[in-house]
C-alpha cells in the first residue's frame, strides 16, 4: 500500500475527478427543486435533506482526509466503502431523483426517458439478482484478489473501482426499495429472498476479510475493517430492511382493503 505522502498526493487528480460528478449533481438537484416548486407544489424538505446528505457521503468517501488516509490505512477505506457504496446510495435513492427529474425536464422528453426506463435492457439491469451480482460480486473481486493493492497504484483501477462501488450500491438499492416510480416492480418475496442471500455474501466477505487480510493489510487494520463493514453494513441494511418491510405491511393493506371494498 501507498505510504507516503509525496505518493498520496497523485492522488488528487482522481480524487477530484471523482467529486466533481457529485458536486454536479448536487447543483442540478438543488437547481431541479427550484425549477420544480416553480411549476407544481414545493418538493418536501426531507428528501432535500436526503439528497444532499447522500452526496455529501460520496463525497467525503472519494475525497479529502478520509479518501487520503484511505490509500494507506484499511480502517479508513472500509469507512469510504460503508458512505460510498451504502450509506450515500441510500440516502440519495431517499431523495427520490428520478421523480424531481421528471417534474423538471420537458414533458417530450420526460416521455422520452419514462419510454428508456421501460426497456429490457433497464429492466434486466435493475432486476435485483442482477444488482446483487454487481453489488457484492463485486466486492468479493475486490477483496479476494489483487485488485484492492492494484487499485492504489493505478489511477484508472482506482477510479473505476470507486464508481462501480456507488453504482452498484445505488442499483441495488433502488431495486429493494421502490421510491421512485419504477415501470419494472418484482414482488416483495422475491426482493425478499435475494435481499437475504445478498446479506449473508455480505457478511460471509466481512468474516473473510477478517481472517484472511487482503495483500499488504496488516491484520489488526484488517480485523477492524472486517468488523466496520459487519456491523456498520448491518445497520444500513435494518433501514433497508425496515422500508422494505413497511412497503411490503402498506401493500398488502391496500390489496385487503381493495378486496374487502369489491365484496361488498
């Protein structure tokens, strides 16, 4: 691993170029709430909170003292990984983007992008065994090979790396938890049981890491890591697991009451 400071600083390129993205995003979401509360009833508060507590995770995961400290000290990277690939995917998921983007863009193109939402090729993206796949195979790669110690010194594994952490979280996110409008629903069962078989490589990976640092950790920094990603994933996914839950309790209600309505 880097250990250096002379090193750590190339990597303030990549740093940045990962939260210029975000720093975007957050302008166009504040930007999309003023346009919106221009033309329908104002976007609630929380999910401004939501959003840019989100990006501001990210942001504190690609870049500054955490993202530099990170390079040297596997403590300080399972911290990065929880904002980057949990907490700010959740949070932002929260906000609801997809619905304020389409208060905000015109109506010819919000038809436009509803129709590429409904395609096969999102639909087969976003089915949770795939999210799953991309979002915890992916960190079994990382961490049961060299990719992790590669990733320090190559900045284009270390960028991509870092995308694929967020994309993967936030796919996987939006496809246990519906809060934008989403034209492909799977059952709850089905999300269900995926969710539990996605929690349980989670923290099989978090036992590994553990017992079996990745290259050049040392094992106190890797016993520490492994038990920040178990118990910190764990209380991200209760939240997850809580709103799945409750849309699970809140949909059934409404087929009861649907039910109870038309036999009378």
């Amino acid at each position: 691993m880097i250990s250096s400071d002379h090193e750590s600083f190339n990597y303030i390129i990549p740093q940045t170029l990962l939260a210029l993205p975000f720093l975007f995003g957050l302008i166009f979401y504040i930007s999309a709430v003023v346009i919106s509360n221009q033309r329908y009833r104002k976007w609630p508060l929380y999910r401004i909170i939501y959003g840019t507590a989100g990006i501001l995770c990210a942001i504190i995961a690609v870049a500054g003292p955490l993202a530099d400290l990170g390079h040297t000290n596997f403590i300080a990277h399972m911290l990065s990984h929880l904002l980057l690939g949990m907490l700010a995917p959740l949070l932002i998921a929260l906000s609801a983007p997809m619905t304020l983007l389409l208060r905000t863009i015109p109506i010819t193109l919000a038809r436009r992008f509803t129709y590429i939402l409904k395609s096969r090729p999102v639909r087969v993206i976003n089915d949770p065994s795939i999210t799953s796949l991309l979002n915890i195979g992916g960190l079994w790669i990382l961490y049961t090979t060299n990719l992790y110690s590669m990733m320090h010194g190559n900045t284009v594994f270390h960028l991509f790396i870092h995308i694929h952490i967020f994309i993967a979280g936030y796919l996987f996110t939006i496809s246990m938890i519906f809060i934008d409008p989403v034209p492909h629903r799977t059952s709850y069962m089905y999300r269900s049981i995926i969710f539990v078989i996605a929690l349980a490589g989670h923290g099989i990976l978090s036992k590994y890491i553990y017992a079996n640092p990745p290259a050049h950790v040392p094992a106190a920094q890797a016993e520490t890591g492994g038990m920040i990603m178990y118990y910190g994933g764990d209380a991200i996914d209760i939240i997850l697991i809580f709103i799945l839950c409750l849309h699970w309790f809140k949909s059934a209600g409404s087929r009861a009451f649907v039910r109870t309505t038309a036999s009378k």
